[in-house]
C-alpha cells in the first residue's frame, strides 16, 4: 500500500479530477461560458450586476454534473479512504477545489468543499447552505428565501471571496502525516500554501499530475501522470 493505516492523509484535488469525468471547471485564466468571462458570471460584482444570468450559468452546470459520472481517480480516492479509516475515520480528509459531487458520488465520506458546492444554495441574508438541485434559468424563476424573502444564490465561493473553513484546513493538514496534491498547480494557491505548511511540519508530501509543477522540489514524491492513471495504482 502507498499509503498505511498508521497515516493520517489530506488529500487536496483540483481542476484536472473533475476534467476527466468531462467536467470544465471555469475556474482558469480564459474560461469562457456563452462568451462571458468568468468575471461576469462567477463574482459578486455579477451577482449584483445580473442574478439571472449567474443563476442561468449555474442551472447549466448542474446539469452538466447531474449527467457527469465519477472516474477512476474518485472511485481511487474513496477506496483509499476505506483503506484508511479502519480505526478512525479522522485519518483520512478530502479538501477539493471542486465544486461538483463527484467526489461524494464516488464514495468519499469525509470532503470538504472549499469553493462551495454547486449542489446547495443560500439566502444572502439568513446564509445558511441548503441542498438544491433545481434549475433557475428565467428571471421569473429566480429563487427567494422561503423565511425572509430576500434573493437566494449559489453556495459558490467566488473570486474575490474567501474560501470556506479555512480554519478547519489547516487544523487538518496539521494533524495530518502525508499531504496528496492531485489535479492541480502545485506551484499556485492553494496547493502551494499547504504543501509550505506540510514542509515546515515535516510530513510526507506527493504531487500527481500530467507535468512537474514549477515548485516540484517542495514535494517528497512527483507521480506524473493524469488522476485517473495514477491513482488508482496508489489504493
Ligand atoms: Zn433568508
């Protein structure tokens, strides 16, 4: 096993693991939808500027991962994790960048979803997460809170928003003795910052993905290849 029940793992996952069950994450530098930019669909500014159409491109997505379907590299992680957590379930946590289920879909238990999760909105007022799988794509249909009445909106972090329990993170990563960056920069934020964190603890650190990140030499181990390739050979 590449990983023992001795660890305790953080796994972080980006982009690349969602991008192969056929999902665009639109988070990158050029993502277009429909011809927006990412700024006119996926900010606050947007949000204020134009509900429908950010609610029109969120509707959309849903879609897209209602039809997606977990691949190999969720289905890896999940048995992983089953590996993992005979004793205690806390020896494995899943932090993703992806805002889809897939993760969830695949058999992960324990995911924390730091940008938010396409599947649960909030009202901008009373702000608590609820799941939502419905589709709002015309003015009329834009959803508001059945107690206070004000506007609902994605539970998306969005650019220029901070991500969600950065606190709960870090308490993770610094309990953990192996950190697994998958399907992302490693040299970028997020990525960069944890595996700063995991260096200066000590603990193991791995990179999977396509090509060797800018900052290859802060991780332990370099497994190139895609998720779905590479993962699987870990559980
Ligand atoms: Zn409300």
């Amino acid at each position: 096993m590449f990983f023992t029940p001795q660890d305790r793992l953080f796994v972080l996952t980006g982009a690349g693991s969602s991008a192969e069950s056929g999902l665009a994450t639109f988070r990158g530098s050029g993502g277009l939808w429909n011809g927006h930019s990412v700024e006119q669909v996926a900010t606050p500014e947007a949000w204020e500027a134009d509900p429908e159409l950010v609610w029109r491109f969120y509707s959309m997505r849903r879609r897209d991962a209602l039809a997606a379907e977990p691949n190999a590299a969720h289905l890896a992680l999940a048995q992983i994790e089953c590996d993992l957590t005979g004793a205690d379930p806390e020896n494995f946590y899943l932090c993703t960048q992806n805002v889809d289920d897939l993760h969830e879909r695949g058999g992960s238990q324990r995911v924390h979803h730091m940008h938010g999760s396409l599947f649960q909105s909030r009202c901008v007022r009373c702000n608590k997460p609820f799941t939502d799988q419905s589709f709002y794509e015309t003015a009329a249909a834009l959803p508001t809170c059945a107690t206070c009445g004000s506007p609902v909106r994605p539970h998306i972090v969005w650019f220029g928003e901070i991500p969600l329990d950065m606190e709960g993170i870090y308490r993770e990563l610094n309990r953990a003795t192996a950190l697994l960056v998958v399907g992302t920069s490693g040299s970028v934020y997020p990525a960069a910052g944890l595996v700063d964190v995991a260096n200066r603890r000590g603990i193991r650190t791995v990179y999977v993905g396509p090509e060797e990140p800018l900052n290859a030499r802060s991780f332990d181990e370099i497994l190139l290849g895609t998720a779905t390739a590479v993962l699987p050979t870990l559980a």
